[in-house]
C-alpha cells in the first residue's frame, strides 16, 4: 500500500501520498454481547472478538470507513456457523422464540448495508447467520444442465465443483471470488455478461429457503405461467423472508470460441447510439461495457480523448466471427474506430478464456481496463488509507430518456462533490455495464478527496443528493447492487405503496416475530415510512 500510495495520487489528482493505519483488532473494545449463544447451539457459535468484528460491516464505503477506524457499533452477539438444514431450523427457532434478530450472511459483500446487524430495540439481540458450510454443489443433471447447489458456496467453490463435470454456471460478478450463491440469489445480482442472462434469477430453476414459518422452495421447472412464483419472490428478498438454503440453477458447458475488440469513439454519447443498435440487432454480445473518456484515463485505457467500448462474444457451439464481423460494421457506422491492440487484438475464436469471458491480452487497453476493473474492490482500501471518497451508483434507464438523465444525475454528482470537498470537487465517471433492447444500465462513480475523520458524513450528503436525483429523473435506485438499508428509502419510493405492503404481509406470514434481517428492504416495524412522492407518512 505504501509502496503503490504516491503514484495513485498522482494519477487520480486527489489522495495524500501518506498512508494512514488502520486500527488494529486488539485495540478495539467491542460492546458486550447481549445474549450469550444458547447451550443447545453452543458447537456452532462463535462470540468471539474476530468472528463479530469480522460479521459486522458488509463492504460499502462507510462500512469500510468504520472498520478501518476501529468503529464497531453494533457488532452481532454472536456468529453461527449452520452445518445443515436442521442446524438453520434451529438456529432460526431459537432467534424467533427469544426475538433475537438472526442476520443471513454469505460473503460479506454487500455495499449497501444487507448484512449489517443494525436492528431495532424491540430485538433482544442479533445474530450473524454465516451460511459458508453449506458449500456443495449436491446434484448434477447432465440432461437437462442443471445443477443443485447449496447457498453458501462462493464463486471460485462452485465452479470448481462444476469444472469436474466440464460444466460452468456462466454468473461472474465482480464479488465473485468471495460472494454465495445464496447472496446473489437474495440480492438479484448481475454477473460480467452485458446481454441476455444479465442477472442469477435468469439462472434459477428453483430456489429452496427455511423461514421461523417453515421450509418453502419452488417446483424445479423450465418455465411456468402458474401464478406468483415463490422462487421470483426469494429472488431479491435479501433475507427479510427466510435463509436460502440451496437452489437448482442452470448450468453449461465452458464456452470455446470467443472473440473480443475494444472500439474507440469521439464521445460518449456517440457510443451510446452504436450501443443501442448492437443491442437492438439480436446479436446478444457476451460484452458490450461502454467506457466514458475519463473512466478510460483513469483505468490507463485510453488518454482521455475518447470512450472505448469493450465488446466481446462467446460460444460454447460454434464460432463468433460472424457476430463480432456484424457488431464491428455497427460500431463503424457510428464513427467507431477499432482500438489497436497489443498481444490481445480482435481474436479469432479460441479456446478457453478466464471468468468473466470476453476478456483481452495484455498491452492492450480492453486489458487495461478489465485488469483495473477487477482490482478495484482491492483499491478501495487503499482509498481510504490515503484520503480518497469513493461510492459507485448503479442504475438503468430507458434509451429515449438516457441523454437528460446522464446529463442530470452527473450534474447533481458534481455538484453534491464540489460541496462536500469545500470546493474542491472531484470527478464523476460513467460506464455501461449492461445492455438491454430498451435501455442501458449506467454506473457511475464518483470521487474525492475525503477530509479524515468525517468521510462517512461526506459519504452520506453524496448518496442522498445522487440517489434523490436517479429516483427523481425516473431510473431505478440499483440494477444489481441489491436494497439493503442503505438504499431503502429511495426503494420504498420507486415501488408502489401496496406491493410494499403486500411484501410487509409476506414477511409477516413467514416471520411472524420479525426476526428475519429487519431492516433491510422494508423499514422495522414501528418505523418511518416514505411516500413515493418522499413525504414522511
């Protein structure tokens, strides 16, 4: 950190070149527990000071702010570790009957404050529910490619277990190496793949969950018109309604031709337009990220003069000459420019490939890119070690309203940054991470410099003032970064004041003592709710 600390901050014009420490685990005093584990569950928990430090923050920008600083406010009592279904029954039964919360926990990544133990006063308690035992893939159906996969299994986990019967899931979020299938079940999470398949539920066949109510899961099928779909429903419940336990996904083959290009342009929104033909052309790019010109200069992908567009395709039957040939025609008359490419070039199709598909060689600025992109969880630390705000805002939007709302939510980003750095501003950055026929998935990032001891504070003026404007010009408060707490009020804005209620009723049937991640998705019981005109009700 040290040694990389001075060229950041050179690069990105913002940061100290002095690194701060963090706090170390044995100078912190954390608040005594409040309920001890109960003796009948006392060989799957853990109180210790590691395990609740460790379980109380997810991995948003304040979370880790707090961590580094040694702030541990509401650390679970105590973390269990279930080594089955009847260990989560237990744990579960135990939570309602003592009104303890009872915190679903996979990976831990959360960035929006799904896996904080925040709970309200009328819980006695709250326990972390660390699923991460449950980590085999228990079931393979060659015939149909599907598989049936236990909810704590990560990323590198699962796909191991695949490889050994030359099967892939194809879901590579950028949480990947730490985050559960459950998590991204809970959450709806998007994987790498701009196109089609977009997010895990377009992988789910069922998904079984164990509620304080009981057990409930779907009917393993490849589609079905018959009613509410329970497994839709455990899709993006992030735990207010139960414990994924395991769910039967849909699996394929490693793709063996692929084929990637990066293709400048003169602006952004000229990219743009090429984007939305390639997404309108049936196509179905593997990738399709449009980079704008200074996301390019700071991730060493260009020298800020011009967007690039990282597009790919993959195939796991026959070749992607003719997509990539087709695509490439698109982005030329759009005034695309195919980005000279170092030992990556536009590939013919080949073999293999890492996860996440659709990559580059290095020496080249696809690969510059891709290699900055997956490392910046890592920076983030480093962020803050040397003084940098940092926060990442998501959202979707259609075609025809895409150039006002850039235009608005980048002009309130700049904005809410020059008046928590005193002037001093930052920079806003813009990307696709998704494509769709009627509309994109913009992501923006904001940074800059952060005053010590108050980058929370700086934190949470710029989410409001982003996220009020993203509900206001129409997009959706997340694509693919889940509720949680932290985007709560804006979710209760953009969805309709019954389906809020009707979820109320859903939790209530299925976790009649409220014990079930309370917080997340829906305000506890007891608390303020928001209209969605944003009047406090």
């Amino acid at each position: 950190m040290r040694a990389a600390a001075a060229g950041l901050a050179d690069h990105l014009g913002l940061g100290r070149r002095d690194v701060e420490d963090p706090v170390p685990l044995d100078a912190v005093a954390l608040p005594a527990p409040r309920v001890p584990p109960p003796a009948a569950l006392a060989e799957i928990c853990s109180a210790g000071d590691h395990e609740r430090a460790s379980h109380a923050w997810g991995k948003s920008y304040a979370d880790v702010v707090r961590g580094f600083r040694g702030r541990f406010d509401h650390p679970p009592d105590f973390v269990a570790h279930p080594r089955d279904d009847t260990d989560v029954e237990r744990v579960l039964e135990w939570c309602s009957h003592e009104r303890v919360a009872a915190i679903p926990y996979g990976g831990g990544t959360s960035v929006v404050g799904g896996v904080r133990p925040e709970v309200p006063s009328s819980c006695n308690g709250a326990v972390s529910v660390d699923l991460r035992r449950l980590d085999r893939v228990l079931e393979v159906d060659p015939v149909s490619r599907s598989a049936r996969i236990q909810a704590g299994a990560s990323g590198p986990v699962l796909e191991a277990q695949l490889a050994e019967h030359g099967l892939t899931l194809r879901h590579f979020p950028q949480s990947f190496e730490f985050a559960t299938l459950g998590g991204w079940i809970a959450t709806r999470a998007a994987g790498h793949f701009a196109t089609l398949w977009t997010h895990i539920e377009d992988l789910v066949e069922s998904v079984r969950a164990i509620s304080p109510a009981g057990e409930w899961s779907s009917r393993r099928l490849p589609g079905s018109g018959a009613g509410v779909s329970p497994d839709r429903m455990l899709a993006g419940s992030e735990g207010i309604l139960g414990a994924i336990v395991d769910a039967w996904v849909r699996v394929q083959p490693r793709p063996t031709h692929r084929r990637s290009a990066g293709v400048r342009f003169r602006s952004f929104h000229d990219g743009a337009d090429c984007v939305r033909a390639i997404s309108q052309s049936g196509l179905h790019p593997a990738n399709c990220r449009l980079i704008d010109s200074r996301e390019a200069r700071m991730t060493m992908a260009g020298d800020g003069s011009h967007a690039l567009l990282v597009l790919g395709f993959e195939s796991t039957d026959h070749p992607v000459d003719f997509a990539m040939g087709r695509a490439l025609e698109l982005c030329a008359g759009h005034g695309g420019d195919v980005e000279p490419r170092g030992s990556g070039g536009a590939q013919g199709s080949r073999a293999g490939g890492s996860a996440g598909g659709s990559g580059a060689g290095s020496g080249d600025a696809v690969g510059s890119w891709r290699a900055a992109f997956l490392g910046a969880p890592y920076l983030r630390d480093l962020f803050v070690a040397i003084g940098v705000l940092s926060e990442t805002f998501e959202t979707a939007i259609t075609w025809e309203r895409f150039p006002g709302f850039h235009e608005r939510v980048t002009a309130a980003a700049e904005d809410a940054l020059r008046e928590v750095g005193g002037g001093a501003g930052g920079q806003v950055t813009c990307r696709f991470t998704h494509v769709y026929p009627d509309g994109p998935a913009p992501y923006f990032t904001v940074m800059a410099p952060a005053r010590r001891g108050e980058e929370v504070e700086q934190w949470a003026a710029v989410k409001r003032a982003v996220s009020d404007a993203i509900i206001a010009e129409g997009g959706t408060i997340t694509h693919h970064h889940a509720v949680g707490r932290d985007h709560r009020r804006w979710y209760l804005r953009e969805v309709p004041q019954l389906f809020a209620g009707v979820l109320r009723g859903a939790k209530a049937e299925l976790d009649p003592a409220g014990i079930m991640n309370p917080g997340a998705l829906l305000e506890p019981a007891g608390a303020v709710t928001y209209s969605r005109e944003g009047g406090r009700r």
